[in-house]
C-alpha cells in the first residue's frame, strides 16, 4: 500500500509541478548579468555589421570540351534546335549465348531497338556498329562514325509494338560476324556496341536493345539465342554555332554539362572588411538570382536541379571545374522563372585567408533521375549578393 | 507486468518533459556554475545539515567520519526534480531539470575494523541558456539577429573511503575523491531572414583533479559535535575553442587549475528519542580557487549555515501505527554564492519514510529557495525542489558469539 502511495504521489508531484510550470526554454531574461560580465556579448552592432552588395562584372558558361558519357541509364538521339543526342547500346556476351564452338556457323544477326515515345516516332532511325575495349567512359563520338550507317526502320508489322529492326546478314556486317564468328559463350568480356543516331526530333529509347543470333553447329542444328543489350548511355551536344552563343551567357544544361559562371569581384569585399576593425568573419552571404528555363527536351518534366559553389580559379573546361570541386552548395529546384536563394557564406569564409580580388560562382544543373533524365538549359541572370560580417570574440 | 510498463511509461513520459535544462544566468559569473550541497535523504530537509548527524544512510554525504557508524551494508540514492523560476522586471521564465544527485554505497569490515564507503555525485551544475533579439532593416529587407549563451557541465565526481569508530570517543574518516570538471559554453551568433546564417563559438574548459576529505565526530552524551574538511589538489585544466564544427587555437590552451577547498563544522542534539536538531556551518574558501584561464577577483570566500529538525512521534513503541514512526523532518538553509554580492536561502519540508520489512527509508523532500545579487536587484532566481532519497541496507553477515 505505501508503496502504491509513494509511486502515484511521485508522478502526480512531477506532474503538477510540470503543469504549474510554464516552461519556457528561450532565456531571454538576464541580460544585466551577460553585459556585466562582458558589454560586448550583447551588443548588436558590435558583432554585426552588414556588407555592401557585391560587384558582379561578369557572367558566361562552359562547355565540354569534348561529350562525355553522362545519360547513364536513358537513351537518346536526334537532332533538334541545335542539339544533337546520340546513344548507344553495349551487349555482352552472356550465358543466353550457348554457342560452344568456334567452328559454329553465324547465318544470321537481327537487332531489335524499340520505344515508348510515340511523340516523337520516325520511320528509321541510324545505327553505327563499333567495338572497343575496354568500354570508354568518355566516347569522342565523332571518331566512330568510321562505319557506314544502317537505316533501321520502324516494324510497321504491329503498331503497338513500336520496334527498329534490322536483320544483319553474316556476310554484310562484317564488324559483327568478325565479333560473333570468333565469340563462343564463354567469351564473357567481349562486347558489341551500336551507336544510334536519328536524323529527326530526339527520340527516348527503351533502355535494353536486344540482339538475336541465329547460327548453325557442327552437327548441322540451327539454334537461335538472344542477348538483351547490358549497357546504354547517350549524350546531347550544341552544335557550333549554338555553343559559340551560349558561351555568352549564364546558361546551365543538365545534359551537355555547360556550367553557368559569375565573376565575382571580391576586392569590394575585403575593402569593407578592412574598414571594419574586428570584422573578419562573413557570418552570412546570400545571392539572389533569377533563373528561367530554355529548353527542356521533355516539357511534362520541368524541373531540375542545380548545385553550386565559388571559387578562386577560373576553369575554361567543365570536365576540368568536375574533376577540382569536390564541395558542392545546396541543391534546388528551379520551376521556370522565378528567383532562387544561393548561400554563398561558406565558400566566401574559405577565402578570408587568402582574400582574392576575384572569384567565380559556378552553377550547374543535376539530372533528376538516372532513368528518366531530360535535356534541361535553364539561363540565370541579375544575381545580387548581401552579407553581413561578423567578428571572433 | 502489463501495469509495470504502462507506469514506466507514465513515469518515463513525465521525465522527459522534465528533461529541459535548468539554468542559473546569476551562475553565469561562478567558475564552477551553482554549487549543489551534497546531500543523502535523510539530511535533505533537515536544511541539509549532517555533519555531526550519526546515521549509516548519510555515507561519506556530509562528514566521511560517519562511515564509523555503518554497521551493516547501506546504499542511497538521491534524484531531483528542480524548477527555477527566472524573474526580472516583471518577466518570468521558467525552467526544469531532473538530475541524479548521489549515489552511495557503505559496507562494514568484520571484527569492527571499520567501514568503507564509494559514492558517486553531482557537486555543481553549470547549466544557462541566454538569448536575445534585434530586428534591424537593410536595403529594405527586414533580418533578425540573435545572440546567445548556452553553456552545460558541472562538477561531478567519485569517492572512496574508510571510517573507523575510536571506541565511543569519536569516529573518523577519509576519503579520497577524483573529480571531473566539465564547462562547455557556446557562443551563438544567429542572422534569420533573407539572410540565414548561424555561428558557434565553443569553448570546452576540462580538467580532472585529485582531493581528500577528512572529517570528525565526537558524541557526548545527547551532543554530537563533527568537522569535515575538503582540500583539492592543483591540476592542469585543457581548453579547446572551435568555431561552428572547426577547431581553432585558443592560447593558453592549457593552464593550472585548483578547485576551493571547504571546512564544515556542525552540531546536532538529541532531545528525547522523539526529536533530533542539527546545525551546520561551513566555509569555502574561493580565495584558494585558482584558474590560468581568467581572473577571479570578484571571488570572494563564502559561509553557508543550515539547520534543521526532526520529529518522531513513537519511535520506541513496540507495535506503532505508520504514521508514528515516519520522520517529520524541517530545515533551513543559507548560502553565500561564490560573488560576495550573491547568496541563497533555502526552507525544506520532507519525510523519512521506513519500509518495516527490511529496514529500508524512503526520503521524500520538497525545498523552495531564492538566489539572489544585490548588483542585480531585479533579477532574482526562484527554485522549487522535489526530491526523493532511496536508502536500503542489510547485514550480509552475522557476527559470531551468540550465545544462548
């Protein structure tokens, strides 16, 4: 029984106590006692002071030097607006391939392409066959146009299935009979690569191709196996003239890899430090900035991602600007034109020690998805940036 | 079972809303944060004397000589629930905190060699939080800066030691203690708005010392006299600062550091077998406190005086209802803070509560206090405490020579 008292008369005091309480966790009582210990802890003007916008006298974007595989997971090609998307399948040799013997006849190879994207269906779409290895990370593409184009035409046989086709007759396809003639299934690191061009609007692609070979073995049987395609990528280049004038402005792409940059100049900033005795910190700094969307290769997707951050260096190359920042900013999203909120503070903090004259924001956009990725181009302009300054004691 | 665990979960749910740090902002100027006068539950509302009070369950607590007294082995407990009410210019803010204050244990030696003790306890809470606010306009656009202090750590530290009764002359004891000390106070700067930003300044103050307690105690018919004496070996303290999650250098980083010793004297009277009195006075000797890292001017020595009494209605009857053998216990307390300018007062109402069975006590303890600055006249610090001691012993062994 005094057990049962004890218990509920500890709960019921710990309650009513809490309840009777009010508790209120911000402290904002005893300032006399903060200030008398230190005048300065509570003094707001000596611990912030504001600084003047920064000068913003430049802005551009960079393009790769050379196209790179970055569609990982999608497949595109065409041309439109200036763009142009080529993509391409990799098959490896797999256990669906029972080939046993090199002795085993190739009579026949079809390939089979299809899609989903009845919006932008052509008749025939270009295939260039082409086999390297290992697998490159970075294709220059122009260089493997050395091969002759098939024109792979859409199956109009069932229209629902929406399928490019085309058998490939052992004894005109060279490249691939070499490959096949010379493959049997235990030949798992060999690899078959097309590269899908299309002369029309770009066209999304399923991301499996598959590849039926039919042969004949030793012992007269024909058998036919099929490989579905391991590997797709594309990439979506400007051509000259766009790039030249893109080049000009603050222009970012998901797909081409053109990064936006701002120059920033900084000397402002270490002048209004200066003035400010104690001053050394950029406790915040904040850019607003207008971004618009250009081009988007999929309208019913319109939003994209950016990363962003500032540096001392200038980088003429966006491969280069990749490869040397290894901090990116926030990301966001940007939904047409609207204004987007970039804190600058922690890459400006960075610079206090060695204090530049000259800075470069950089932006760029980041594909939303590896499987669904769209060619985005969104143009940024008026950035502004406010800060305020504080010291270290 | 099914009830254990809706009351656990009760009890649980209740804690963590208890769970809110407390804070003195007048500690704000102690180097050690507000000292926490170490007690066991039996001493806790009688103002919390105990330094020539003889009982097991207050351990090494008040005077390591009551070791001399522990005849079978003993534990205790005490948790408290403190409330501080921060009042200035009419504004109030209330804040809670639910800590383990001491936990000790005493066991017998055979063939009256004495007793020894450990115990583990909290000595001093740094505990504050402090902000404030400033709306300002710039190009237009309206930003809040906030500034604020949030600092937490205390002393805490573990003892052993060993008691031992001179025949009925005197008992004595020493003990010695390691101590922790921790002071972590973070510094913030905060700009909201179009402008978002925030910046940590920590400091980390942490050193570990060594010290020795001592104590007396002499009875004399119904008079008890005691004396305790706490002393603190220098040490080397470290400090570290960072700003946000980055270290950064902070000279001295290491400097000498010597906690204030503490003398105690006090007295009870053993009026009948019904009533008990008791009174102590002790010194800190904040003159003796010595830190590399800042200067300690305003550090003045400091008294604290406490009294207390008890009321047992039938504490020698044979077959007494319950409520005749619970202990009615009062006591006032009063200290000077470590600021010559600063001091507390305390008045406590508790209850001893014995568990027949195994001769056990539950200490039930309600204190309601006031701290205050004569250089701050309109900002006092109110405190409500509610505490509860849990004490339990047994004789793990029976001593030879019965003889019927």
């Amino acid at each position: 029984m005094i057990k049962k008292i004890l218990y509920y008369s500890l709960i019921a005091g710990v309650a009513l106590l809490n309840s009777c309480s009010g508790i209120n966790e911000s402290a904002t009582l005893g300032s006399d006692i903060v200030v008398s210990s230190d005048p300065t802890r509570t003094d707001f003007s000596s611990i912030f002071s504001f600084l003047d916008t920064l000068a913003i006298p430049g802005q551009a974007s960079i393009a790769k030097t050379y196209d790179t595989v970055i569609g990982y997971g999608s497949i595109r090609a065409g041309i439109t607006s200036n763009r142009e998307a080529r993509g391409w399948y990799a098959f490896q040799i797999s256990s669906t391939y029972r080939k046993k013997h090199l002795a085993d006849t190739i009579v026949s190879v079809q390939l089979h392409i299809s899609t989903s994207d009845t919006a932008h269906l052509t008749d025939q779409i270009q295939v260039f066959d082409y086999y390297t290895n290992p697998l490159p990370n970075a294709a220059p593409l122009d260089s493997i146009y050395k091969f002759a184009a098939l024109n792979y035409s859409l199956d109009t046989t069932d229209d629902s299935a929406h399928i490019y086709r085309d058998t490939l007759n052992a004894a005109g396809r060279s490249s691939i009979n070499s490959i096949l003639k010379d493959t049997t299934k235990k030949d798992s690191t060999t690899y078959y690569r097309l590269l899908i061009s299309n002369k029309d609007s770009i066209i999304l692609l399923t991301t499996t191709a598959r590849m039926i070979i039919k042969y004949k073995t030793t012992a007269n049987a024909f058998i036919t196996d099929s490989i579905t395609s391991s590997y797709c990528s594309h990439v979506i280049f400007e051509n000259e003239a766009l790039c030249t004038a893109n080049n000009l402005q603050a222009i970012t792409s998901s797909e081409t890899g053109r990064r936006a940059v701002f120059t920033l100049d900084l000397s402002s900033l270490w002048s209004d430090m200066n003035k400010r005795t104690g001053f050394t910190t950029v406790l915040a700094a904040t850019m607003i900035i207008e971004d618009s969307l250009l081009y988007a290769s999929d309208t019913t997707d319109s939003t994209v991602s950016f990363r962003y951050c500032i540096s001392s260096t200038l980088f003429t190359d966006a491969n280069e600007l990749r490869d040397s920042i290894v901090t990116y900013g926030i990301s966001g999203t940007v939904t047409g034109t609207t204004k987007d909120t970039l804190h600058t503070e922690t890459f400006l903090r960075t610079l206090t020690e060695s204090k530049p004259q000259t800075a470069y924001l950089y932006i760029s956009n980041i594909s939303n998805s590896l499987e669904n990725t769209t060619c985005e181009e969104t143009l940024w302009r008026n950035p502004v940036i406010t800060g305020v300054f504080t010291n270290n004691q | 079972m099914k009830n254990t665990y809706i009351r656990s979960a009760i009890l649980l749910t209740i804690t963590s809303f208890s769970l809110l740090s407390a804070q003195s902002m007048l500690a704000y100027k102690y180097p050690t944060g507000i000292p926490l006068t170490s007690s066991a539950g039996p001493s806790l509302s009688l103002g919390r004397t105990g330094v020539a009070i003889q009982n097991d369950f207050l351990g090494m607590s008040k005077n390591p000589a009551n070791l001399g007294t522990v005849q079978r082995s003993v534990f205790s407990s005490v948790l408290s629930y403190d409330l501080v009410n921060l009042r200035s210019n009419g504004e109030r803010s209330t804040q809670s905190f639910f800590n383990p204050q001491l936990l000790s244990f005493a066991f017998p030696l055979k063939a009256s060699f004495g007793a020894i003790g450990l115990s583990l306890e909290q000595r001093s809470n740094m505990a504050l939080s402090f902000n404030t606010k400033n709306t300002v306009s710039y190009n237009g656009v309206n930003y809040t800066e906030m500034l604020g202090i949030k600092r937490s750590g205390g002393i805490s530290c573990w003892q052993i030691g060993y008691g031992y009764t001179i025949k009925k002359l005197a008992r004595i004891g020493l003990t010695y203690e390691r101590v922790y000390l921790r002071n972590r106070t973070t510094n913030y700067k905060k700009v909201t708005g179009l402008l978002e930003s925030m910046q940590n300044d920590s400091f980390e103050l942490e050193t570990q010392a060594n010290g020795i307690r001592g104590g007396i105690i002499v009875p004399y018919k119904k008079f008890t006299g005691g004396i305790s004496g706490e002393y603190f070996f220098g040490n080397t303290a470290k400090i570290e600062r960072s700003i946000n999650t980055t270290s950064t250098s902070f000279t001295p980083s290491e400097a000498d550091y010597k906690l204030a010793p503490s003398l105690s004297f006090g007295a009870s009277y053993q009026f009948t077998p019904e009533w008990l009195a008791a009174a102590d006075l002790g010194v800190t000797l904040w003159d003796r406190y010595y830190s590399g890292f800042e200067t300690n001017d305003q550090l003045d020595n400091t008294i604290n005086i406490s009294g207390g009494a008890q009321f047992i209605p039938a504490p020698t009857l044979l077959a007494p209802k319950y409520y005749e053998i619970i202990q009615y216990r009062a006591g006032v307390r009063y200290a000077q803070m470590p600021v010559s300018t600063a001091a507390e007062w305390a008045v406590d109402l508790g209850f001893g509560l014995p568990l027949q069975q195994n001769g056990s006590m539950i200490d039930l303890n309600i204190e309601y206090g006031r701290r205050t600055d004569s250089n701050y006249e309109k900002f006092t610090e109110e405190f409500i405490s509610l505490q509860i001691g849990i004490n339990g012993g047994r004789k793990w062994y029976q001593t030879s020579g019965t003889s019927y």
